[in-house]
C-alpha cells in the first residue's frame, strides 16, 4: 500500500510589479486549488518558480501560508537546490513544520553526475534533516536537471531510508518507464508529472499525479482520476479525458507558467497574476492573446461535462 497517494496541484506563485512573492494572492490560489478537489498542493516545484526564489522568501511565504490557516498536512513544498547547503536548510525548515512530505530534486547543473553522486546528495539531506517521521518524493525531471533518477538510485536509498523515500515525481514524459518503476518497485508511490498521462499511470498502479495544468483544470483531473474504477458507467469518461488532452496541449504549445499566469489575469482581474519573474517573461495583452483565449473556453467546459457525468 502506497504510503502517500492523490492528486496534488504544482502550484503557481503569483508575483509582485516589484518581483516579490503576491502573498495574499497565492493563499487565495492555495484555498482555490484546494477546493477543486486536489489533496495537496506541491509547492515551490518547478511551476512554482522555485529556483527563480529566494530561501527567505520561501521560508516565509511558508510560514504565510501557515499561519492563515493552511494545513502542513497537504502541503509538499520543493526543497531542492544545487546547493546542498541550501536544500538541507530549506528541508529542515519545512520539516519542522510538520509538511506531508518533500519534493526534493537532485542537484542539478554539473553534467555527467554519477548514481553515487546523486545517492551521496540525498544521503546528506535525509541524514542532516534527520526526521524519522519525514516522507521524501525523488523528482525526476531530467529535461530541466539533466541529472536522472535511475533504477539503482532509488533502489539504494529505498535500501537505506525505507520509511522515508517514498516515491518519485516523474515529469519525464516516459509512461513506459513509469510502468517500469511501478512494476519494479513495490508500494513505491510514483506520481505522473504529465496530466494527459496521468490517467494510464494509475490505472497501471500509479500512486496519482502532480502536474502544473492542475491550476487551471484541477477539477477535471481530479474527477478523472477518483473515479476511474467507474469509466464504464460515466457515459462520458472519454469526453472528459478528451478534454483534459486539449487542455494541456494548449498549455505546452506556450511556456506553461506564462501562459496560465496570463489566463487567470484574464478571469480573476488581476493583472499581478500576469507577473512572471526572469528570464520567463510575461505574455502582453493576455486579453488578446489566442493561446489565453482558447485556455479559457476549453477550462468553460469542465463545469457542464462533469455535471453531465
């Protein structure tokens, strides 16, 4: 049995003009994404813009979002740096606090990095944090980090800390090699990076997913994947999968932060939302922009094809 499973939005941080965290705007993102069904946010991922953001921010921002009320018990914050110095000051941080679990990158930036010294790395932060009680998810998002997450890296820390490494985030785009995992692995909680994935990953005993397209359709996921014991009697399961393959596909035909920061300036009224920090840059006049247009009649739709279902 997975020790940690669900649906769990990568949460965008809204910006300041003056390039600080929006923090009022992103507890209300938080309560938002929360009420779309998600079990937990991942926050300061990739998504996020975590590694365009100070510790101090994120550490208070943290605490922000404690303080009004938020649940350490559905937050995994992204503690990962190429500082190790860092990753293990940000994670003793969110650990104090009693988070569900950390997203914990390897570091990145060197090329050609061994297993051993990938194993070396988490080996320092799981020993230096040393929460027993601590539940840490491997992200593999080789693509960004050119540093895998291979099959011996898990298998020796697994080895080492079975009641801490718990799962993996796999934003690789490579279902087969998910299945691979799940199949090798057992109880190990693999969750989708991709939406349009997600829904085979779990049928194939997949812990759930944690995606970035989950801002602007989190409901539709959600309902997607808690209900797809049930695909035979919803008359319009596929329609719903359909959709959430459009959505995301327009997401990635932009660079996704921009585009759904863009996308909720437009339907909140927020022009703050539309705040990007460098080198991403923010799209100029989402209300006029094709992409953002498009985004908001397909994200229409979810409502009234999931009151159908």
């Amino acid at each position: 049995m997975h020790k940690i499973s669900g649906v769990f939005s990568a949460a965008l941080t809204p910006i300041k003009n003056d390039l600080s965290i929006n923090k009022d705007l992103y507890l209300r993102h938080c309560q938002y994404l929360m009420r779309q069904g998600h079990d937990g946010l991942a926050i300061f991922g990739t998504t996020g813009e975590s590694n365009s953001l100070s510790i101090k921010e994120k550490k208070n921002t943290l605490e922000f979002l404690l303080s009004n009320k938020i649940d350490p018990n559905i937050l995994i914050p992204g503690t990962g740096s190429s500082s190790l110095n860092d990753a293990i000051e940000m994670t003793k941080h969110a650990a104090n606090y009693k988070v569900k679990a950390i997203l914990l990158l390897p570091p990145y930036y060197y090329k050609n990095i061994s297993d051993e010294g990938v194993i070396n790395f988490y080996r320092h932060v799981i020993e230096n944090v040393a929460e027993k009680n601590m539940m840490y998810i491997l992200y593999h998002i080789p693509q960004n980090t050119l540093v895998p997450i291979s099959f011996k890296t898990i298998e020796v820390l697994l080895k080492l800390y079975p009641n801490n490494v718990v799962g993996l985030k796999d934003s690789s785009g490579d279902s087969d090699r998910m299945m691979r995992i799940i199949k090798y692995f057992d109880n190990f909680s693999v969750f989708c990076g991709h939406d349009t994935l997600a829904l085979n990953v779990v049928k194939r005993g997949g812990a759930g997913a944690i995606t970035a397209g989950t801002n602007v359709c989190g409901k539709l996921l959600n309902f997607i994947l808690k209900n797809y014991k049930k695909e035979n009697e919803i008359k319009n399961f596929h329609d719903l999968q359909k959709l959430l393959e459009k959505i995301r596909q327009v997401i990635d035909s932009h660079q996704p932060i921009s585009l759904m920061k863009a996308y909720f300036s437009i339907v909140d009224n927020i022009s703050e939302w539309n705040n990007v920090l460098p080198p991403l840059q923010k799209i100029k006049d989402p209300k006029n922009h094709k992409l953002v247009l498009i985004l908001k009649e397909l994200v229409k739709k979810i409502d009234p094809l999931i009151s159908n279902s």
